[in-house]
C-alpha cells in the first residue's frame, strides 16, 4: 500500500513549483541565491514551503529562471489574510474531511458571529479603526464557507464552560453567539459538547486545540497560544492530541444536555438586555 502523502498547502505548492523550474533549468540552489541576493539557505526555505519571497525576490527569481512573471503573479494569490503562524491551518482546512475543535476561553473563529469577532479582535491592541476591525471580520467570516455545500468536513465542537460564560462583546452579542451555535448544531452542522466546570482538570485545560483530518493525507494537530501557533504532523504528537480530545470528550455532557445549558445562559444574557 502507497504511504499517505502530508497535505500541502498552496506555499508548499509554490516551493515545489520553484524547485522543479530550478532543476529544469540546471541550477543549483546556491545559483539562484547568487542572483536573487540572498542566502542558499533562503532558496530552501521557499523550496520547502516554510517561507515565501517578497515580491522583489520573485521578480528576480522569474528573471533568473525564464519563467515570465510566473512566480511574482502566484506571490500576489499567496499573500495571506492571516497571522504567519495559521496561515497554513487555514489552507489545510480547506481541504479537511473533518475537523476537532476545541476552545478553553473563547468561541472558536469558525463558530464566531461578527459581533464577537469585533470584540475579540478589539482586545488585540490598543488602536484600531472601524475599517481595520471590519476587515478582520470579513476574513474571519470567510473561513465559515466551509461548512457550505456537499464537501462541507464533519465538525465537532468542544467548549469549556468558560467560553459559555466568558462575556465578550456584552451580553447581547454572548446572546447572539451563543444561539447561533444552537442553530448550527440543531441544523446538523456540527457535533457539539460543553465541558462544565464540575467535570473539574481534563486533558484540555492547557489551551486550545484543532484537529483535522484528511481523505488522502495523514492527520495534524494546531494548538495555540498568545501570538503563537503550532502545527504538527508528527504522528506521535498528532496521536497524543487525539488522545488528549478524546479524553476530554468524555467528561463533557452528552449533546443534548450541552445544548440545553447553553440555550439556559443564552437566555440570561438576554435577561440582562430586559
């Protein structure tokens, strides 16, 4: 049986397209350092996909390899909306068949309704303008599109309490999030549980954690902390955070249960509005 390929993301794609073109044009990567002016060591960062060129280094690259615009023209699809260290997450759950998340403190960005997306993105920095926080919105928004039309991956979704009860926004938006998540839920759209805080430690209370799998590649794990991500496709880490999601799902309630709880203090968000 063939070994599974990783899943790539579309900067792994560009880095192989680059050094495909650099073969093919018989040169090595200190070669193509010399004339794009930087380090060999740069040229197998791109290759590799763990970085991209600025739009100087592709120009040059296109005129050391004959490739005609090619790789500044790619360079402008690839440059992300995202912060560098989920970059690659959100490309890779573009091509998930399912998805494990799980959030300590805060609605995980798939599930977010615009309101708490501006008010967590609020708390980011001390300056922000109408303009940048819609944009930061929109972005968010966006990634959401996976759960539309037949491909849409299986989601399940675990919450601490402390999400639940957390008021970002005021109680209004809590309100508003926290029936949309209902919604999602009662409609199909995902499989939902809530760890109460009288279950106590579990395997999760470190941070958050996303698991993806994929039909034709091995799984990865993403955990995340403040201003830092990291992505892992080491089987045995990928297996430990299995392990650790699946512990934690066990002490969480049964969906139905989880449901009633967060419908019980949506509704005392709304009682706050009266």
């Amino acid at each position: 049986m063939p070994e599974a390929r990783k899943p790539r993301t579309l900067r792994q794609m560009y880095g192989e397209e680059l050094k495909l073109r650099r073969i093919a044009a018989g040169m090595t990567q200190e070669m193509l350092s010399d004339i794009v002016v930087c380090s060999p060591t740069l040229i197998s960062h791109f290759e590799a996909g763990r970085r991209l060129p600025n739009p100087d280094d592709a120009k040059r690259i296109d005129a050391a390899l004959g490739t005609d615009g090619f790789f500044a023209r790619w360079l402008e699809d690839l440059e992300s909306r995202y912060a560098d260290f989920f970059a690659a997450v959100a490309e890779l759950e573009l091509q998930a068949t399912e998805i494990r998340q799980y959030g300590s403190t805060l609605i995980p960005g798939l599930l977010q309704t615009d309101g708490y997306s501006r008010a967590v993105f609020r708390t980011h920095g001390p300056n922000h303008t109408a303009e940048e926080l819609d944009q930061k919105v929109v972005v968010r928004r966006a990634r959401a599109k996976i759960f539309d039309g037949p491909l849409a991956p299986v989601v399940w979704t675990l919450l601490d309490e402390a999400c639940l009860r957390r008021k970002v926004g005021g109680a209004a938006v809590m309100a508003e999030q926290l029936l949309k998540i209902v919604g999602m839920a009662e409609a199909g759209r995902l499989r939902f549980h809530v760890l109460p805080f009288g279950a106590g430690a579990h395997a999760l209370q470190a941070g958050m954690l996303y698991l993806m799998d994929f039909q034709d590649a091995p799984p990865v794990a993403y955990a995340e902390g403040h201003n830092v991500g990291y992505l892992m496709d080491d089987p045995a880490m990928v297996q430990m955070c299995q392990m650790g999601y699946n512990l934690a799902l066990s002490d969480a309630l049964p969906q139905q249960d989880s449901l009633a709880l967060v419908r019980a203090i949506a509704k005392e968000y709304e009682g706050e509005q009266e």
